[in-house]
C-alpha cells in the first residue's frame, strides 16, 4: 500500500491510513491523531505510516484535497445511483453531461470524484445518496474492505472535472443551506444539526458550544444524556475545549434551561454539591465515549484477506525492545517481566519507558527501544510510591516537561477487576490516549490468577490491547513453591494459569535474591531467536541495569583463542546446562551466528576420546569486540 499512497500524495490527494482491511481513521483521537485531519501530502509522513502499518489502508480527506464526491450506496437494498440520478433530474440536470471519475466502492456502489471549493458534508441526501467533503473522507481505490477492493484510476487533483456550479448548489441547499463562492455558510436558523456541521475554532468556541447545549437542554433528555452529548460535540471543535471549560457551559446551560421552567429547581444546591456533579459528569462523559471508541474501532481491521494476512506483513519481527533476530519486545505481543520481588523489575522497566519516551540514549542492556510519539500509560497498583521512588531514579527533573506530557500515571488498584471486566484496560488507554501500557503488576489487575477462568479473562484484556495497536509490558512474578529455593527453568514456573504466559509474545526472567546488585535475565518465551542468558548489574541509586561483559559468545570464543570451544563448553561458559541437548542446540545456533557472519570458523576435530564440532574466532572478530 505504501506506493499506492505515495502515488496519491503525489497527485495531490491528502491522504492518511485506515485500519486494514478498514474503513476507519487508524490514529484517532485516542491514539493521539486526529483521523482525516492528519491527511497529508508530505511523503515522509506518508513513508513512516505505512512503513510501520503495510496493510493499511488508504484515506483521501475529501475537503482538505479540495474534493467534492457524492456518494452513492447500494447496501442493505438502497439504490443510490438510482435515486442520485433522479435528484438531478428533478433539477434539470443530466447525468450524462457531468461526466465524474468514478471508483467503484467495495459494496458495489460508486464515488463520483470532482474537484472544486468543498462544501460540507453530508449523510442522506437522498436514500443511498450521501456527499463527501469538507469535513469528510472517502476510502481511496485499492484499498480492500471486508475482502473486496475498490477500483478506479484518480489522476492527479488538477485534472479532475471542476463540480458544475449547479451540482454544487443542488446538494448543499437540498439542506437548506445557502452557497457561498468560498464554500458554505448557514442561514441564520441554527438548528442543531447546523450548528453540528459548522464546528468552530479557537475565539469561538464557547459561544458555539452553549447554543448546542441550548438545543439538548430543551430535549428532555435526562441530566446525565444531555451532559453525555455536550461533551460529544466539543469534540467536533478544533481544537477540543478543556473539560473544565465544558463542564462549566453544561452546568451553567442546564441551570438556565431548568430555571426558566422552576426558578427554584437549582436555589437549593450547594457549591459542593454543584462540584460533586461536575465530577459526576465529566467521569460519566469521559466513560461513554471510551465504550463509543472501543465499538467504533476494535473491531474495524479485524477481518482481512487471508493473502493481506499472510503475506503483507514485515519481515523479520518488528521490535519495541531489540533488533534483528535478537528481540527482548516484539511489536504487537506483549512482554512479561517476571521475578522474586526485590530484585529490580520495576527498575529495569522505568529504563524502557524512559527509552519509549524518546529519552536517553534510547538503549536499554544495549538493545535499542522504539520511541513513540504517543503516550505511555504506567498502571501502578503495586506499591505506588515505591514505584515513583523507583522512577524518578531514571529521569532529571529537565525531562519533566517530557514526562507530564507523555508519561501518564494511574495509581492503585484498577477500577474493576480486569478478568471480569476485560475492557477496562482499553478504557484506561483510550481515556488518556496512550498507545503503550504498563501493567505493575499482573497479580494486582485481577484476583484469582490460578484458575483458568481469570487467566483467561486477563488474557482477553491484554489481546483487546493489542489488537488496538497499543504495546502491552507486564511484570508479574514467578511461583512460590519451590521448596529449594531453585529458580524457574521454564514457564511452569511463573504464577498463575497457562493463560497469563500463554498470551504473552515473550516472558523475561530477572532471578536474584531481593536487594541483589547481581542478577540472571533468562529469556523463558521468545518472539524470535533467544536473547541471553545474561549476567546483569543494577544500581540502585541511579537507577541503572548493565550487562556484566563475559557473557557474549564472541567475547567468550575470542577468549579461547586457538583451542576454540564446543557447544558443550560455551553452554558451561554461559551459564547453560552442557548435558542438556536442548542448551547446546541454542549454543550451536548461537555459534553459527558468528560463522555466517564471518566471525568465527567451524570444523571437526579430535576433543578428548571423541571427535566433536569445534568453533574458533576469526582475526576479522577483533574488530566487532572493539
């Protein structure tokens, strides 16, 4: 899809992703975009969308490209083009002399493409005729939806057909609207769906806002409704209106209204009582449009063809955390960090969200992390202010502005327990719009993580996360049976049902006693080759994690010189178990690494009684440790 979108920016179409096999915005308003208004022409921000995202599809912002499309629909029995067509003939236009591009949707209607001064979008002109531009977007040719694609050749912007002044006139005042030469202006009447189609900006808000509240507090609609919808519109505004600003408007409008029925309905409240509704309703508001942008986008992009699923993903495994085939956090599969409480989780993972702040060097165990542009949201139910003495040991008050702005704390327990309630993680991530989450700790979100019903339920939490685009790292802690104090060896020994690690792209040991400086890091579950096992440092008291040097394969082969090492004899040299055919499997493969890499040599020779496979650096090794 990335050329395709290039080649429309190029034309000079505003264009922006859709979830694939979509139709919706793919960085909405809780991702920290702005949907259609993200559209752009620039091929650098085109680049990095579709680099990131391959399958998207495609968007064209109808108005911000200068576009006028009527829309005519054939679902769900509709006859658009029949109906458009009669539109214009009972305006004395004929469809023949218009002479559009047309694209055909994936539903088998039609796009009639123009070009011209926008003019406001609009639903159900006719039944199955809608308009698409200013304030609009359409779903660009080749994009695929619900298996099916749409098809058409847009040339560039300039060379479309300029949208006859009648046609113009037609769709706009079949709404009662009067059309000026630079777009459209409302008649004065103001009813609320004209005042919902003229949005404003900065300067003007305030106003526009309490003559929409005017029309819902005249409703009838129950408090907690017409507070629901005020804060609805805000958000049509460009910018939105700070919530304290909006809960103003609704309080004041609402007392107005109630007053000119019952000048003694609101006498009687207190100012604290007037605070505590306040409160109520942004909460309320915030809430509902949560569940709204959970409906409205998870389940967009969640069917696709089955070439687009198989075959347009990146190769290799993208990487939150690592590079290459090395990858601690893969993108789109969350990452567990288990171990004995004291010995630095928490201190490990304030070093990555630092790095995902775009902090720092951007390493972490010099592996790199991907910086977001969103935010982060760190759940800390665990011991809070243990956690922010932990945390801010990672960042200098410089970086505060950086952290206010990024970083997004919620303290304590959840609201509700996440196995019963799976969607709560979404809420919270959609509420502040981050697009990574940190959970600290798993045993915290829900009670009862041993049986498979919970472990289910919190996996269903987690994969809602993620099917949502947002990054998921959890830190969690492993079983407290072993009566000899052994570390785990494999997942049977992290806490809790299958489900909690079976879910999970990649499960991290950190195994010490609380309090120590020296630690193991274990790679349990990999999203691609092992990473480790590693010997890491913590320092507490700058609240930094580094890998002790020794542990390296080609450090270690260097250091055997001209006797080389066997996979038996690495697996020793790193802490591996050399009887064990499945720890000298991973040494081999790490030793092959090096050989086609041109790093190190391989070949069979006398070892003892017996011939075995021996491995030796290279003179071009030298370099590489240096």
């Amino acid at each position: 899809m990335l050329e395709l979108a290039l080649d429309y920016a190029s034309k000079g179409y505003r264009v922006f992703p859709l979830w694939p096999d979509g139709k919706n915005p793919l960085i909405g308003k809780a991702g920290g975009g702005s949907g259609f208004k993200d559209a752009t022409t620039d091929p650098d921000q085109v680049q990095a969308w579709w680099t990131k995202t391959p399958r998207a599809n495609i968007g064209i912002a109808a108005g911000l490209s200068g576009l006028i499309i009527p829309d005519l629909d054939v679902k769900k029995g509709d006859d658009g083009p029949g109906n458009y067509r009669q539109l214009l003939s009972e305006h004395g236009l004929n469809p023949t002399d218009l002479e559009p591009v047309v694209v055909t949707t994936a539903s088998g209607g039609f796009h009639h493409y123009y070009r011209g001064v926008p003019v406001p979008d609009r639903t159900k002109i006719r039944v199955g005729v809608d308009l698409r531009s200013d304030g609009g977007y359409v779903v660009a040719p080749g994009s695929v939806v619900n298996g099916k694609r749409y098809v058409g050749d847009l040339p560039h912007v300039e060379d479309l057909p300029v949208a006859p002044e009648a046609l113009r006139e037609l769709l706009v005042q079949e709404h009662g609207q009067e059309v000026a030469s630079g777009g459209v202006q409302a008649t004065g009447r103001e009813t609320l769906a004209e005042l919902l189609q003229f949005p404003v900006s900065e300067g003007s808000r305030n106003d526009w806002l309490a003559k929409v509240a005017g029309h819902y507090a005249k409703a009838g609609l129950k408090f907690e409704d017409y507070a629901f919808h005020v804060y609805e519109a805000n958000q049509r505004c460009t910018p939105p209106q700070p919530d304290e600003d909006v809960a103003g408007v609704v309080d004041s409008i609402w007392r107005r209204e109630r007053e000119k029925a019952d000048p003694q309905s609101d006498a009687f409240l207190s100012e604290v009582e007037q605070e505590l509704r306040r409160l109520r309703v942004r909460r309320d508001a915030q809430r509902r449009l949560a569940e709204e942008g959970i409906q409205g986008t998870t389940e967009a992009g969640m069917f696709v063809a089955g070439g687009a699923f198989m075959f347009d993903i990146p190769d290799g495994t993208p990487a939150v955390w690592g590079e290459g085939r090395k990858v601690l956090w893969a993108e789109g599969e969350a990452m567990m960090l288990v171990g004995p409480t004291g010995v630095g989780k928490t201190t490990l993972a304030g070093q990555v969200v630092r790095a995902r702040l775009g902090l720092g060097s951007g390493q972490v165990l010099g592996m790199p992390v991907a910086p977001t542009k969103s935010k982060v949201l760190y759940l800390a139910m665990d011991r809070p202010q243990q956690i922010a003495r932990s945390l801010r040991r990672h960042f200098d008050r410089s970086e505060r502005e950086v952290v206010d702005e990024r970083l997004v704390v919620r303290q304590g327990p959840p609201p509700k327990d996440v196995a019963r309630n799976p969607e709560t993680l979404i809420e919270l991530a959609i509420e502040v719009g981050a697009d990574t989450v940190v959970i600290d700790s798993v045993k915290d979100a829900a009670v009862g993580l041993s049986t498979d019903e919970v472990g289910a339920g919190y996996n269903r939490a987690r994969q809602m996360l993620l099917a949502r685009g947002i990054e998921v790292l959890e830190l969690h802690h492993q079983k407290k049976a072993h009566s000899d104090g052994s570390k785990p060896n494999d997942l049977n020994g992290v806490y809790g049902s299958a489900w909690i690690v079976g879910g999970a792209g990649s499960v991290v040991l950190l195994w010490g006693e609380a309090g120590d400086l020296d630690l193991e890091l274990i790679h349990l579950k990999q999203p691609a080759e092992p990473v480790g096992p590693w010997s890491i440092r913590n320092d507490h008291v700058a609240g930094t994690t580094v890998r002790i040097e020794g542990a390296d394969p080609l450090a270690l082969l260097a250091q055997a010189a001209d006797e080389g090492l066997t996979a038996a004899e690495l697996s020793e040299e790193m802490g591996r178990d050399p009887k064990s055919e499945k720890d000298k499997q991973r040494s081999r493969r790490d030793l092959d690494r090096l050989v086609s890499d041109g790093l190190a040599t391989k070949g069979q020779e006398q070892r003892g009684p017996q011939r075995a496979m021996v491995w030796r650096a290279t003179p071009e090794s030298a370099g590489r440790l240096l």
